[in-house]
C-alpha cells in the first residue's frame, strides 16, 4: 500500500525527531528547538505533533527516556538515541534523500 501524505509527514517528522537526538539527549522543547535551529527557523514543530511522535518512536525503541532536571530546575523527561534508532536515522535519511531527489526532478521536469 502507497504511503497516504501523513504517512509521509509522520515519516518526516520522525525523522527530524531522529535528528534532533544524534548529538544529544533532550527533552521535549529541546528537540522542538534544536529542530527550529537546524532548519534555520524556516520548519515549526507543534507539540501536538511532536509528543506523539516522541512516543511511537519510543515504542519502536528508536529512543529511550528517562527523567532529569532540566535547566529550569523542573522535572522534564530526556529523549536519546538507541543503537537501533542511529541505524533507523541513517537508512530512513538515505532514503528521504532518494525520494526528495525524485520529486525534486518531477517538478523540474513539470
């Protein structure tokens, strides 16, 4: 079955999610501003959307959480990588690239 566009925007948005936590670990508004910076403030994440996403990647057992103090001195619950998600995050990103390419010629071509 096709991938549906919020199959495809999930995709994405795990994807970000992924790359958020390469270097890191974060909590939540971590990874929503860590996003906003690597996409240079042009990409917003909503939390409504990125807390899900944070759950079915954990699920999935990309990433792991555990509870720290953030720096605001409150209980916030910090994301990181599994070995498993840095592998995911390397094939899904070659394969992003693929399909933005593909599309990236259609539209050149249209």
């Amino acid at each position: 079955m096709a991938e549906t566009p919020n199959d495809l925007l999930k995709g994405a948005l795990n994807l970000l999610v992924l790359r958020a936590l390469r270097d890191e670990s974060r909590h939540g508004w971590g990874i929503q501003q860590r996003i906003n910076q690597l996409a240079q403030d042009t990409l917003s994440i909503n939390q409504g959307s990125l807390y899900p996403a944070l759950i079915r990647l954990e699920k999935k057992g990309l990433i792991k959480s555990k509870w720290g103090t953030s720096e605001a001195g409150r209980q916030a619950k910090y994301y990181s990588l599994t070995a498993k998600g840095r592998r995911q995050m390397g094939t899904e990103t070659e394969l992003w690239k693929q399909f933005s390419t593909t599309v990236n010629f259609i539209l050149d071509k249209a």
